[in-house]
C-alpha cells in the first residue's frame, strides 16, 4: 500500500501533466480554481498539498474544456480521495 505521501506525488504528478498537456501556466491554473497564486498549485505538483474534491473539481473545470477526461484521471489517483 502507498503512504500518503507517495499519493500526494502521484496526484501532483498527474496534475502537472494535464495542466501542461492543456497549456496552462500554474498561474491561470490557480485563478480557474480559486486560488489567489500559482504557489499553491506549485505545492499541490510537487506533492505536498492535500486538496479536497471541489478544488479538484474546480481544476477540472478550468479553461480548455478537460471537464469529464481530467476528473476521471483525477479522481483514480488515490489521494483525490479525500
């Protein structure tokens, strides 16, 4: 079984690879979901933020239209469990 922390990385990981997969600067990321700067989605990529599901979900939903495919890919990361 994982440690928390090494789900934490996890999710980061997919995190950054979707925002980067969009094309969107930690900095728009972090405005489409209601944070007030890029630092807390720089802590979130490198795994040592816990989020809960409606900034997840509020990541989700951030320019692009990723919707569905980035909660989904998400959400089977264990530590978006939360």
């Amino acid at each position: 079984m994982k440690t928390k922390e090494e789900m934490l990385k996890e999710f980061g990981n997919r995190v950054k690879m979707l925002r980067k997969q969009k094309g969107l600067t930690m900095e728009e990321l972090a405005i489409a979901a209601g944070y007030t700067n890029r630092s807390s989605i720089a802590t979130i990529e490198a795994g040592k933020r816990d989020i809960s599901n409606s900034k997840v979900i509020a990541i989700a939903n951030q320019k692009g239209g990723v919707g569905k495919s980035l909660v989904t890919s998400l959400l089977a990361c264990p530590a978006a469990a939360k």
